[in-house]
C-alpha cells in the first residue's frame, strides 16, 4: 500500500531549500509514494518544476484573506460576521511594527497571532514533513495529523530566549529532525542539546544531469558584454552579505577591471541596493537580474561564481556552480567546508571587503590557478542524489 506524504514550505521561490525540494520530489518513486504539497504562498517561480504526481493543496483561507488589502479585508469581515482573521492580521501587522523583527521573530509573532484562525490540515498522513524552520514547522506540529513527523533545519538555526522556549514545544512534536549539513547539525544542537539523538543530517539533494540539461535550455545574459562575468545568487537580505558584493564592486571598478557583476535573486534590500549602485555610479557594472526559474544558464555563463554569505545551511548555489565547472569565491560561512577545499575547487576568503576583492583578483589574474580549479570542477564528484537512498530510509 502507497504510503500518504505531505510536504510543507513557505513557498517554491527560487532559493537553496525550495530548489532541493523541488529535486527531491523530482526523483521520488510515485509507485510508492501519495504525495501533497502545501504552501502559504502561490503563485512562484519554481511550482512549474513540481512533478505531475505531486497534488498541490488549496491554499489557506487566511492566505487567501491576507491578499486582500486593508479596506477589502474589513469589508469581507463585515459582511461574513466573522472578524477573528482581520483582529489576527492587525495584531500580527502591529506586533511586527512594535518590535524590531527578524525571521524568527517575525515567524514566532505570525503563529502566536494568527494560529488559531488557521484551519486544520482535514487528511491524516503516514508521514508529514516540516522541508523548513518557522512558520512550516509550526504548522505540521500544530495543525496535521500523522503517525510520524520530520522537521528540516536547512540554515545555521541559533535561537534564544523566547524565541527557543517558544520553538522547543514544536520540535518535542517531531519523531525526527534532519538538518542539511554536519555544521548546521552543530549549530543547531548548541540551542537544542535534548534533540541530540533524533537528528539526522541529509544534504540537500542536487542531481548534476538535470542541472547540466537545463543549463543548457532558456535565456542567459543578454547584454552581449565580453568582460568578466561574475554571478550572485540569493535573496536580497542581509544573510547573503550584499554590503560585501557592493563594496567589492565598487573596489573592482575603481581598479579599472572590465568586468560586471550580475545578481540573480529578489528580496527586502532591493531598494537599499539599488540606492547604493546609484550613489557609486555602479549602474554598469552591479547588474540586478531578478529571478529566473532557471538560473542555469546564467551559472554556466559566468566567469566567477561569487558567495558573500554571512551564513548558510549548505549552500546550494555554490555546488551548482560547481557542477557546471564555473570557479567559485565563498566567505567562510559555517557550513562551507562541507563542500569546499580552498585553492582545489574554488577560493574560500575571510568576510569582508578586502579579501573578497582578493579571492576575485586572484581568479581573474592568476591564469594557471583559474585553469587548475576549473581541471579539478571537471574532475570531481557531481551531485549527491544517493541522498535520496538517506531519505527513503528515514521514511522507512
């Protein structure tokens, strides 16, 4: 008999977690498998990448009441009598104005004020999977049923004070934990030492063959520029160390290198970047592309793949450009050893401005170590998909 999986996210966006779960839905065995997907946003880039046999759920009826602006969203209470989801939206609305927010933060204030006008997941699962921290871990914790759950921490997870009291309650929820690197495992325990012997480590799954074919398929640059490309992914928030990249580009410029920087990613900082670029006169050479459900041919591309992250799960943007032999500039984030050798397949560099400078400098000028690291790309290991023989033995 075909055992029932559910799978929640927050979205199918274009970032490291949503990638590795599209893939890991992509190499599943349907003949075993009912699969449900849930989200609390629609309507991203990646959904089209969803496999056929997956059933996307409806979304919630307080996602689809948040889409409502103000004024409809009281209209809509007043008529249906029903002002419990429009007292929970001002009280999360207020409650994120009140106190200076990060993620977690914010996701621990969404769930105390709006849990209880969220409805329950109405089918019972054999397993259901929490693929994120925050708002999906809270979800299936409180609002699925199913005889076992499992919660992925797919980035360097600290919490304390409030916010770990609060959380430790959903994760006591949990049969297992699975965090996407040995370091994020670490991490992780430093907050929660009890959960020490129900965590596991997956890594998050990329498959090089689908990778290298899709590289191989849709739009790429289109500028025509024949300098060095460099390539960025992420989203435009302060964990990918944008305050770098910009620095860095304004001192690659002011070198009189030929060169552009492109950026492929969307987020908060998009109009603090965009402020930057103007007041530097970096219009030309720190080029935001938005997103693109397939990034693989811009990776492919490029001259230099650059990461100026403050800190990572894993980092799934690197080892795609690994995989398509595309050299590779990383600061020292947490995680970055689980797939880095420093001088073999990339450059591993200090978190700040000069060093980053320095890592580029040294691909673009050191012609005998670009080729080197690039025989080494092509010479190593590609993807990890025996991971997904790690994932059917967790779900037994």
């Amino acid at each position: 008999m075909k055992k029932k999986l559910l799978f929640v996210i927050d979205s199918l966006d274009v970032a490291g977690a949503e990638k590795s779960l599209v893939t890991l839905l992509s190499l599943l065995d349907y003949s075993k498998y009912y699969v449900d997907l849930m989200l609390f946003a629609h309507g991203t880039t990646l959904e089209n990448l969803v496999p056929k046999e997956v059933t996307i759920l409806k979304p919630l009826k307080y996602t689809e009441f948040t889409k409502l602006n103000l004024k409809e969203s009281l209209l809509y209470s007043l008529k249906s009598g029903n002002y419990k989801m429009f007292y929970s939206r001002i009280k999360y609305s207020v409650g994120i104005r009140r106190k200076k927010c990060g993620n977690i933060k914010k996701a621990r204030i969404f769930w105390e004020s709006v849990s209880s006008v969220i409805e329950n997941n109405p089918k019972e699962y054999d397993i259901a999977i929490s693929y994120a921290q925050g708002i999906p871990t809270f979800y299936v914790a409180d609002k699925v049923k199913a005889k076992k759950k499992f919660a992925w921490v797919n980035v360097s997870y600290r919490l304390k004070g409030k916010d770990k009291e609060f959380q430790k309650s959903f994760y006591d929820k949990y049969n297992k934990i699975v965090a996407v690197s040995d370091s994020t495992k670490e991490i992780f325990l430093e907050t929660f030492p009890r959960y020490l012997d129900k965590i596991n480590v997956i890594y998050d799954i990329n498959d090089s063959n689908f990778i290298s074919e899709m590289a191989e398929m849709g739009a790429s640059y289109k500028d025509k520029f024949d300098g060095i490309k460099i390539l960025t992914i992420g989203r435009l928030n302060h964990q990918k160390g944008y305050d770098i990249a910009l620095n860095t580009c304004k001192k690659l410029k002011e070198e009189g290198i030929n060169f552009k920087w492109y950026v492929l990613g969307k987020g908060p900082l998009r109009k603090e970047i965009e402020e930057f670029i103007r007041q530097n006169n970096l219009l030309e050479h720190f080029v935001l592309l938005g997103v693109e459900s397939n990034p693989y041919p811009f990776i492919k591309g490029s001259d230099i793949y650059v990461q100026t992250s403050k800190f990572e799960g894993f980092g799934l943007a690197i080892a795609e450009a690994r995989m398509l032999n595309v050299p590779v500039v990383t600061t020292r984030f947490d995680a970055v050893y689980n797939q880095m050798i420093d001088g073999k397949n990339g450059l591993i560099v200090e978190m700040n401005v000069e060093a980053v400078y320095e890592g580029i400098m040294k691909l673009i000028m050191d012609k005998k170590l670009r080729e080197n690291i690039i025989k080494y790309l092509n010479n190593e290991k590609k993807g990890n998909t025996e991971e997904i023989e790690k994932f059917y033995k967790l779900i037994g």
